[in-house]
C-alpha cells in the first residue's frame, strides 16, 4: 500500500481589507499572503517561499524596532 499523500487542509483566507481599524504594513500583508499561496504548492516549492516571508518579516521587523 502506498503511503497516504498530504492531507488537503482549508483553503487559504485573504488579508484582511486594511479598513479593517487596525494598522496595516504592506511588507507584512504581502509576506502572509505569500505564505498563504504557498500553502498549495507541494513542500518542496513551499521552502522558497516560506524563507522569502521569513526573510521579509525580519526585515520588516528590524525597520520598526530602529524607529
């Protein structure tokens, strides 16, 4: 018997509409976004992607911790 494939899990929710009262950075929504999509990639194309986030989020993150 082969062994199972992934399981399908939900699909990915959109970023929230920035009217949404909470402040908004674009880096940030475009990095969850990302990773997001990523979700329907098979694992090995989902590594790029999810390093790209991570790298943009410490990016990000390092530019609001010097303000």
């Amino acid at each position: 018997m082969p062994p199972p494939g992934p399981r399908p899990g939900p699909p990915p929710r959109p970023v929230a509409d920035a009217d949404d009262g909470d402040a908004r950075h674009p880096a940030v929504d475009a990095a969850v976004q990302a990773m997001a999509n990523a979700a329907s990639l098979s694992p090995a194309d989902q590594i790029p992607q999810y390093e790209a986030a991570y790298q943009t989020l410490r990016e990000t993150l390092a530019t609001i911790d010097q303000a």
